[in-house]
C-alpha cells in the first residue's frame, strides 16, 4: 500500500511526527547532559528520572481525558502547552540566560502536554485504520521514526554544543506550525464516552481497573516489556561492559574503544532500518505472519543477549545485523496485534497504561546493571535470554491462546 492511499489522519501523523522527531532527536538525547554540566550529576538525574515519571502519571490522566471527551480538543491543550513550554525554555537556554532551573521546570511542562498529546493522537489515527492496512502503515512508521531518530542524532552531533539555541528555535517554531496544521487538517469524529466517571482521579482509576481486569492485555504488556528489556540492556549493563572489556583497537585507522562500539553498533542498527525496510517487509509477505513473528523475536533476543558477553569488533557488528532483521520482522506485526487489544471504547487509557512497557523496561535494563556485577557477562546473557524468552511466551499466550475479553463475556 502506498503512502498517498493512506487515510489522511494517517498521514498527517507520519509526517508531522517525522518533522517533530527530528528535531526533537537533537535535543532530548542530549538534555541530561546539559543538567549535569549546569545543575550537576546528582539534580540531572533526579530530574530525568522525575521527568519519566511525571510523563507516564500523566499519560495515565491524557488516556482518562481523550476517552471521555472530543480527542482533538484534548490534542489542542496538550499541544498549545507545549508550545509555551519550549517557548519559555528557548529564552531561558539562550546564553546570554542560561537559566537551567527554569528549563528544567519547563521540561516538566513538556513531560506533562506530551502525557496529554500522546494518547488522544494515537487514539484518532487508530480510529481512522483500517485492519487491511494496518501493518503497511506502521511499517511505513517504524522507518520514518528510525530515519528521523538518524537525521536528528547527526544534526545533535554536530549543532547541540554551539548552536543550542538554535535548535529550540526550530523546535518551536515546528511544533508550532504542526499544532496548526493538526487542528486544520485532522479529523476526529469521536465525541467522547461521558459513562465513565466525571471525576478525573476517580475516572483514571476506573478506567484502568477495567485494562487491569484485561489479562490478555496485561500479558501482552508484560510480554513487551520482558522483550524491550532486552534492548534497553544497550544503554545499561551492554554499555558499561563494553567500556569496561572492549580492547581498543585501529578499524580503518580509526580508534574504536568499548563506547564507540556501542554507537557504531547503534549507527548500524538505525542505518540498515532505513535501508531495507521495505525490502524485508516484501519478502516475508509470503510466509505465515505468525512464524515470521517468532523468528523475528528469536533473532532480536538471541543476537542482544549474545552481545552481553562478545567482545570481537566482528562479531558485534553481525549480531548487530542479526538483531536488527528480528526486530524488522517482528516490530510491524507487534505493532498491529497491539491496536487488535484495544478496547474500542477505552483505546487511549489502554494506549496510556500500554506505557509501563516502557518504563516497566527501563527499570528491568537498570537493574541489570547491578545482577551483572556479580554474575558475569556469560551468565548475564544467560539472564537476559531467559527474560527475552519469558517474553516472548507471553507474547504467545496473549495472542494466540487466550480468547478475547469479548468472546469470554459473550
């Protein structure tokens, strides 16, 4: 399916999300740095620790508002404040400024309209998918956001340090512009649910008391964010093995040491993403969706927990490769068979509680970083094997052996 046949709201949200992306690629990477430099080690890291936390409580309570009422309004306020928001941060980081405390402040802002913004958008594009054409948008999807993750971390390299400034400009201005294109362009039909609860904190709980009830659901989450621990290790325990054991050594006379690997591993990861997308996405339409899927995850968890003990230029960079076909073949069907969860009536709650698969692992990668010093990097790809696994049978159980909460009432 091509892009133009996509549903305009579909569309609307691929390229302004694209836009969004890119800029905002070469500012968040590079924000807890700008904390420990300014306010130092021990503030940036509460604060970017807080940071998480406040965007999925208030995600919770964007999920509760974009079900209860018109989506789109919601969309509105959450967009409307995070324009002041990076308004307000781009005087206060100029340099003749550098007010990092009120950046901070307003970088809760931004955690706060994003809580808000994710949910309602997310809800309206699902409404406007069709079944058929779920998987083509979401692989069109899962490019853009890898092309624009590597446009923006190489416009962040090379403009963060000496033209911050700069890029908050740009950042405003395009979330402007989007925020005006959305509200023209974007159309919502929902009305809202006003059966649940009117009173918000009350109404929150009400609402994910019924996703929680949901085991399917439930599975689904916690098989996600058993997988997705296995790729946040990158940034956890892989990294600090690979500072800590990679020999430094000359490729193509340039000197790669165990925090170059990580990012070259990364680079290659994000490169061959936006190179053979399409190409695999048409192979694999031959084959059983299910069987592609389960090899897919099969690559994805056995090449990261591999990495955790490898040391070899050569083979890291294989198993690069290795998990970044898994992750093509398995990422898009993932994706589609989460929408297929949703309860209709309750789509951005659900979207909103789906966040703990984040955040859930987040927590699982931080803490391998403590059982790794004290079982070592061949029993560590043993532990993150055996968690890739569990999730990967949960994945199993939600999809295809639990019957859907509607069969089970009817």
């Amino acid at each position: 399916m091509k892009f133009k046949d996509f549903p305009l709201n579909v569309r609307l949200r691929l390229v302004c999300g694209f836009c969004i992306r890119i800029v905002g690629s070469a500012i968040f990477p590079f924000m807890a740095l700008y904390f420990s430099e300014e306010l130092g080690k021990v503030p940036a890291g509460i604060i970017m620790i807080s940071f998480v936390i406040v965007g999925y409580l208030t995600g919770l309570f964007g999920g509760y508002f974009s079900d209860r009422f018109n989506r789109k309004v919601v969309l509105q306020i959450g967009q409307v404040i995070q324009i002041i928001c990076f308004l307000g941060m781009t005087i206060a980081i100029h340099p003749s400024n550098n007010w990092a405390l009120i950046v901070a402040i307003l970088y809760f802002g931004h955690a706060v309209s994003n809580g808000l913004n994710y949910p309602a958008l997310e809800a309206i594009v699902i409404d406007s998918m069709e079944e058929s054409n779920r998987k083509a948008i979401y692989v069109y999807d899962y490019w853009l956001v890898n092309l624009a993750i590597a446009g923006g971390v190489m416009l962040g390299g090379a403009f963060y340090r000496d033209h911050r400034f700069a890029l908050f400009i740009g950042m405003t201005v395009i979330l402007t512009v989007t925020t005006i294109i959305l509200q023209r362009f974007l159309v919502d039909t929902y009305t809202g649910n006003r059966s649940t609860p009117s009173n918000p904190i009350h109404g929150v709980i009400e609402n994910y008391k019924i996703a929680l009830r949901d085991r399917r659901w439930i599975t689904f989450v916690f098989g996600s964010m058993l997988v997705f621990s296995t790729e946040f290790h990158m940034a956890n325990y892989i990294g600090v093995h690979l500072a800590e054991s990679f020999e430094s050594r000359q490729i193509l006379g340039i000197p790669v040491d165990g925090v170059r690997m990580m990012a070259f591993m990364q680079l290659e990861n994000t490169l061959l993403v936006v190179a053979i997308t399409f190409a695999v996405t048409a192979f694999v339409k031959r084959f059983k969706e299910k069987t592609i899927f389960f090899i897919g995850l099969s690559l994805y968890i056995t090449a990261y927990a591999a990495i955790t003990s490898m040391n070899s230029f050569i083979v890291l960079a294989v198993l690069a490769i290795i998990f970044t076909i898994g992750e093509l073949l398995y990422s898009p069907i993932r994706q589609v068979k989460q929408v297929d969860l949703l309860d209709p009536e309750r789509r951005a709650s659900y979207l909103a509680f789906g966040g703990l698969t984040f955040h859930g692992a987040k927590l699982v990668a931080a803490a391998g970083i403590v059982v790794g010093a004290f079982i070592g990097p061949v029993l560590m790809s043993g532990y993150m094997f055996v968690f890739g696994a569990l999730g990967a049978y949960l994945y199993y159980v939600s999809l295809y052996k639990m019957q859907p909460a509607r069969q089970l009432a009817a």
